[in-house]
C-alpha cells in the first residue's frame, strides 16, 4: 500500500514540474534569448569549447529555473 501511495506522489511531483516548466519553456521572450544564444555559440569553430560554454550555461540556467519554481511554489 505505501509503494502505491509513493508512486502516486512521484506522479504528482512530476506533473507539478512539467507544470512549472511551462512558465518558462512557452515564454516567447526566453525563447528568442535562447536562440540568440546557440545562434552565438555556433561561431564558435573549436567545438570542445562551444561544448563548455553551451553546458555551463544550461548549468546555471537549471540553478535558476529550480528557484524560481521553488518561490512560484511557495
């Protein structure tokens, strides 16, 4: 009975995220920024290089992306 009831909040957290995603990933303005940046990055010919700094910044975009939904959940 308890797996049950673990697996039913798993699901909930999970659908609670996707939700929380949205403000982000169907915002036309971060959108077009993300572009912008990968459009930028595409220049960079020593492709180890453009690997880091693409990684890096969906690091920090991850860092920011989880407080902000920490503070919409609050």
């Amino acid at each position: 009975m308890g797996f049950v009831i673990m697996l039913k909040k798993d699901a909930e957290e999970i659908k609670k995220r996707q939700c929380f995603r949205e403000w982000k990933e169907k915002n036309e303005n971060y959108l077009r920024e993300l572009q912008k940046f990968l459009d930028i990055t595409d220049n960079v010919s020593d492709e180890k290089l453009k690997l880091d700094i693409i990684y890096q910044m969906l690091k920090c975009d991850e860092i920011l992306t989880k407080i902000a939904e920490e503070r919409l959940a609050n």
